[in-house]
C-alpha cells in the first residue's frame, strides 16, 4: 500500500541532498548537458561558445570560486584547439592588469595609515548632523573615497560611523525628551499642590486623583520613545542605504574605481587593438565624473523623500543648533581627535596619491599634448598602468617616519626603563618601515579580481580567434533598424537586471564581447553600447547579496529586503536614464559617438 508520508519523507530528503550537493550537480551536470553542441558541430564558433556557456553557468551559480572558473580557458582553449597555450596564458597579466594593481596598491596605502577616515570625519565635521546635511555629507565623502579604494572598504568604514552619530543622535534626544517631562511633572505637581489648599467639591477631587502627574509622565515619555524609535529607525534605514549606494555609484567615476571599468579598458585595447588609447584614465573621468554627481545628487533626493519626508525645514536645519546635534559633532569630533596629528607616513600616502591622479590626468589630457606624447610618438609606450606601477613602487621605498640618528621606537623605551644608562647609550639603531610592506599587500590584496580579469580578456580573445564575435555580429545585424538609442537603453535595462543575480565583474566580462560583436555589425560606435552597459554592471542596489556594500549595509540588522527592492529599484531607473543622459549628450561630444570609427571597422576573427 501506497504511504504518502513516507513519500514526502522521501522526497524531502532528496531535496535536501540535492540542496546540499548543488554545487558539485552543476560542476559536473553543465558541461554534460551542452555537450553535444561542439559533438554535433565540429566548428571553432560552436567550441567557443561551449566554453562560454559553461563558465557563464558556473559564474553565475558560483558554484566555483569565480577566479578559478576564469582559469578554465587556460585548460580548455588549448584542448578544443582554439589557441595556444602560451598565447592565453599572457593574456592573464595585461597592462589593465598592471593599472588595477597599481592603483590597488596605493588604495591599500591609504587604507593602511588610516588616511580615508581622516578625510572622511574632516569633511563630516564641516558639513555637520543636520539630517539632510548629514546624509549628503555621508554620501558625498563614501563616493569620493569609492573612486579611490575599494567599495567593500568604504562601505566598512563609513557605515559604523554613521551608525555611531546617528546613536548618539538618538540618546541625547532621549534624555532631552526626559528632561522636558519631568520639568512639566514637577511644575503640574506643584500647581495640583497649591489647588488642594482650598476646599474642593467632592466630585472634583476624584477627578483630579485621576489625573496622577506620575502616570501621566510614564504615558507621554513612552509615546516620545515609540515616536523617536520610529524615526530614527526610518534614519538608520535611509543612512545605510545612502552609504552602501553611493559607494557602489562612487566607483563608476573613476577607470580604477571598480573592476568592470577596468575590463572595458581591457576588452576595447583587445578588441580593438587601433583605438588609439580611446579609453583612459582622464577620458573616463571626464564622461563618468559629471554622471556620478548627477546620479548622486537625484539619489539623495530620492532617499531624502523616502526616508526623511519632503519637511526641508525640519531636515536642514535653518540654523538650529540643538543639543542633541552639538553631541553628536561631539562623538565626530571626539573620532577625529584620536587619529591625532597628522603622521609624517600620511603625509607621504597623500603626496603619491596625489601625484598618481596628476600624472595619471596630464598623461594623454586629450585637449593638449601630455608629457607622455613625445614618449608615445611611435607607439603607446607609456600607458596609465605604468605611471600606476610607477607610483605604487614608490611606496615600497619612502620610509613611513623621518630618518633621525636618536630616534627610537617606544617599545625600546619601555624595556629600557629599567636599565642602566650604558644600556640606553648602547641601543641599536632601527629603520623606520616603508610606507607599505608585502605582508599588508598580501592579506589585502584582491588577487581573484586579477584572475577574473585576465579569464574575461581570454574570453575576448578565444572569441575573436575562433570567429564567434563575427558569427554573434551577423546574427545580430538585424538590430541595425532599431533606433541607437532604443538599442542602448534596451541594454542597459538588461545589464543592470542581470547584475543583480550575477556579479559585476562576470556580467561585464560576458556582455562585453558580445556588444561589441553587435556595435561591429550594425556599424554603432562600440563605446555608445559598451560604456553605459559596464557603468550599468555596477548599478546592483536592489539586493543584499548584489554587491559588498549592500550585504555590509544590511548585515547591520535595521534594513528588510523589501527595503532595499523599493529604494534601489528607483534607484536603477534613475541610474540609467543618467547613463543615457550622458552618452547622447557630453559622451557624443567627447568620444564622437555619432560617427562609426575606422578603428572599429576590422574583423580579427579566423576566416
């Protein structure tokens, strides 16, 4: 007889295998599944796009770690015999490779003498806790900082601050709130005291035991904290989103801000090998800048009408100075004090960094010769990866302290406080480190990031070599009816969906390719589809798990899922009516996006 509780049991537990081994189903299940696909056409198209397909599977199932899916070109090109062994193995190490060391190297640095938080609690303080204010100055100093180092550590940094002001915020108001209740309990008590000098009428002398000054008290302080909690609560909710959103759009403005910038500079010098350096640090500067604070500025105000209503008033301030914000400043102030005074190290993280984004602009400006054009004449021989290899170099030279014949660490001091002065006159001199050593660039190093950039550039290549890039071209010739714009906008609706479930260094890695396939073959500028779909990549904000800050943000326990879904929603639409803003605006004009450029009118695919 047929028991349908074992049945369910049964099936419950295989699920639960299934769950359980899901990943090592999909490692050995996919290549099996699309097997037949280079088996039933023996074509170098049909043996790339086999490969593609699986590591686009494994990408976005992580059911591999994403760097060692990346690896599997080198394993597979050379066995299906699409190229050389030796051929895609250089491409893992490229000089885009070099420029996202480089300028990971001195985002380390700063990282490391702490240099980040200092700017960020200065700025803080000069913007001050008005709620508005506050959150324009959170996010305005989590962009900035975005452009520089890592979103991941941005987000770290600037969330528990926040969290912290925001606290303090609430418990001066707390005990403000307090304060103004019990005032009024003592006068009230005092005036009942005077009336019950006189004769009363009965009736009324029970009404007013009613009316108990104490119970009164409780009722109204318990109502204020129910209010204040709500309040803060909706705050605490719209900071950390504008923290973990700004950081994600921060990274967009600058070529080494994010990764998918840096695989767009990788795939276009691949792809288009002509191009003649279309893509550099000062040319994405100057299209992304403009769309970073525009996009900014309209997710503040989104966040600002979600979370702290449209009473500008009450948010801005006008002037006021309540206590509850003097303590606040306070907490910031009392942050900023114990970094003390600014190291001699500091000082020499700030003057490379500084340096790097000077050479990294006056390098190829664009509308004047740089002083790299004389270098560049017979070929691009200085690129912003050297300056950024250049650079970074440096920190492992300077000395993190000012060489001094007496100077001496304080842990000398304390075991030397007990010794003799022979002891003290005879203590060895010590080196002071530079301002970065290996140690700290291995344990914060993203290695992965340059595996997955190097698989993605191979990916391009093996496309090219094989031929598939042109059979994706003529298939998607077609498109060439539809209006540019339509075209751009269609895909960076799609990109930006696609990102949510994948991340974006695997979403860009796959789409590049082929939309340069597709701009090829309809004779579109590459880079009026490429660049908003790689900006769009980054524009993950409806989902925890979408990007680093996100999870970061919400792991702190005040944000719900539907929270984020409602803000980041708007906040897609708006991101990529900004990105098209700009590309049919100062984008056309600076990259001459209306025309098709000779240096995109080649085919480097195997005949």
């Amino acid at each position: 007889m047929f028991n349908i509780d074992v049945f369910c049991l049964l099936m419950k537990e295989i699920g639960r295998f299934l769950w359980t081994y899901r990943n090592y189903l999909i490692i050995f299940i996919t290549p099996l599944v699309f097997l037949p696909l280079p088996v039933i056409i023996p074509t170098s198209e049909a043996k790339c796009g086999y490969i593609i397909i699986v590591m686009a599977l494994y990408w976005c199932t992580e059911c591999m770690p994403l760097a060692a899916t990346a690896l599997l070109p080198v394993i597979l090109f050379p066995l299906l015999g699409i190229m050389e062994s030796g051929k895609v193995c250089v491409l893992y190490l490229k000089d885009s490779n070099m420029l996202f060391i480089g300028g990971l190297l001195v985002a380390i640095a700063v990282e490391h003498w702490n240099l980040h938080k200092r700017i960020a609690l200065k700025v803080l303080l000069i913007v001050g806790v008005r709620p508005a204010l506050l959150m324009l100055g959170f996010m305005s100093v989590t962009a900035f900082l975005s452009m520089w180092i890592s979103n991941t550590a941005t987000t770290a940094m600037m969330v528990p601050i926040a969290q912290a002001v925001l606290e303090q915020l609430s418990n001066t108001e707390a005990e403000s709130d307090e304060r103004e209740l019990r005032e009024g309990r003592d006068n009230q008590a005092f005036e009942m005291a005077e009336v019950t000098t006189t004769k009363l009428p009965l009736d009324n002398f029970t009404k007013q035991q009613s009316q108990d000054p104490e119970s009164g008290y409780d009722l109204a302080l318990e109502q204020r904290r129910k209010a204040r909690e709500a309040k803060y609560l909706l705050l605490n909710k719209g900071m950390s989103l504008s923290v973990c959103y700004s950081a994600s759009i921060g990274g967009t403005a600058t070529l080494t801000g994010t990764t998918p910038n840096l695989i767009l500079k990788g795939q276009m010098d691949d792809i288009f090998p002509d191009n003649a350096d279309v893509i550099n640090f000062a040319s994405w500067f100057g299209f992304a800048f403009p769309n970073m604070v525009l996009m900014l500025v309209l997710s503040w105000l989104w966040l600002q009408c979600m979370y702290l209503g449209l009473n500008f008033k009450k948010s801005f301030g006008c002037g006021l100075n309540t206590e509850s914000d003097r303590e606040a400043y306070k907490v910031m102030k009392e942050e900023y004090k114990k970094l003390g005074n600014m190291k001699f190290a500091e000082v020499g993280v700030l003057t490379v960094f500084l340096l790097l984004v000077v050479l990294w602009f006056s390098r190829e400006p664009g509308f004047m010769p740089g002083w790299a054009s004389e270098l560049n004449r017979n070929g691009q021989f200085v690129t912003d990866g050297t300056v950024a290899i250049l650079m970074s170099t440096l920190l492992f030279i300077i000395p993190s302290q000012l060489p001094c014949i007496s100077s001496h660490n304080a842990e000398d001091d304390h075991d030397d406080a007990g010794e003799n002065n022979t002891r003290q006159t005879e203590r060895k001199l010590k080196a002071p480190p530079a301002l970065l050593n290996w140690k700290v660039v291995h344990e914060r190093m993203p290695w992965n990031i340059v595996l997955l950039l190097g698989g993605g550039f191979a990916l391009a290549s093996g496309s090219e070599v094989s031929g598939l890039s042109l059979w994706l071209g003529k298939s998607l010739a077609p498109l060439k009816s539809i209006p540019p714009f339509a075209i751009s906008l269609l895909l960076c609706l799609l990109v930006s969906t696609f990102t949510e479930c994948s991340s974006n260094t695997a979403t860009t890695t796959l789409f590049l390719p082929i939309l340069a396939s597709m701009a090829t073959a309809i004779e579109l500028h590459p880079l009026y589809v490429m660049l908003p779909c790689t900006i769009c990549a980054s524009l993950a904000f409806m989902l925890p798990v979408a990007t680093p800050p996100n999870a970061i943000a919400f792991s702190y326990g005040t944000l719900k899922v539907v929270d984020m879904a409602k803000a980041g929603f708007v906040l897609n639409i708006i991101g990529i009516l900004c990105i098209n803003l700009g590309i049919n605006t100062w984008g056309t004009a600076m990259f001459r996006l209306d025309t098709f450029p000779s240096w995109a009118n080649v085919t480097h695919g195997a005949p």
